[in-house]
C-alpha cells in the first residue's frame, strides 16, 4: 500500500508491503518519506525498514538553484544491507548542474562511501546535448578511488530517447 499527498510544494508518502510469511511482520517493509520541492530550494527526507532483518534507511538530501547552476547534496545511510552483507553502509555527495543554454546541461559530483570502515571516493562529469524533447547525446567520464582495489575509470558516450 502507499499513500501520497501533495500539499502544494509539499509531497508525502507513506508506504506498506507485507511479509512473505502469513501471521508474521517478518519481512514487512514500511517506509515514509517527505519532499519539499520549490524554488530556488528542495529538500527531501525519508526513512524505511524491514521488519526482522535490521536493515534500515534512512536518506536526505537538498537543492538549492543559482540561476542556470543547481547545487545538490545528499546523505545515505543503510544499516545490514542485504545484497552485499554491508553492516553500515554511509554515503555524502555534493553535485552541481549547469545549464548553459537549453540544449546544454553540464553534470559534475563527488561521493563518499564508508562502508564497513572501507572508504571509497567516486567523481563524475557528464555533458548532456538535447537534439529534441525526447532525444539526448551523453558523454561520462567517472574515477573511482577506493583503496582496497586501486583507481578505476571508467567513460560512455551514447544516446537517450525517451518515450
């Protein structure tokens, strides 16, 4: 189940899944989550939760717009991810978006992961080009500096069509 409510600016929503086991809460999930998006500021935050396995989630993040560039921020937390068996799994990054002209839009951000006391570092640049309203050309390049398995880069060029 999830409920949404938009309040103006304001959207929130709460949501509910249960278990996969009848007559017990173990494996429900629940979430909630509140977004305030306007203008030249946003902000979101939202929590979550499995029942019986610990994990837990919790995310905020803001914007703030300076004529054609978007500052954005963001903190993750997770606790007892599942799919790698991370215990604590934190995340800061700090991004910038720069609309030059229209058809232009300029990507650049930095995150850092400490998971488990492993610290990883990951940059990221993209230049995205409209050729319409629902095509786009990329270009990404991104360096990953963990130290536990060295510096990996990595780049794509390609198009985006969207139906």
């Amino acid at each position: 189940m999830v409920y949404t409510g938009r309040f103006s600016d304001f959207i929130g929503r709460l949501s509910y899944a249960a278990g996969e086991q009848a007559g017990t809460q173990n494996g429900s999930m629940q979430a909630a989550s509140l977004m305030y998006n306007g203008h030249p500021f946003g902000a979101a935050i939202a929590y979550g939760g499995i029942n019986g396995s610990g994990e837990t989630t919790f995310t905020a993040g803001g914007y703030y717009e300076i004529g054609p560039v978007t500052l954005q921020l963001v903190h993750y937390h997770t606790k007892n991810e599942p799919y790698t068996a991370t215990r604590s799994l934190v995340t800061n990054g700090i991004g910038a978006i720069y609309v030059p002209a229209p058809a232009w839009e300029l990507t650049t951000a930095y995150w850092r992961s400490t998971a488990d006391g492993a610290v990883d570092n990951k940059f990221l640049a993209v230049a995205r080009y409209s050729l319409s309203k629902r095509t786009k050309l990329y270009v990404e390049a991104d360096i990953d500096r963990n130290p536990q398995s060295g510096r990996l880069s990595g780049g794509q060029a390609g198009m985006q069509y969207s139906f």
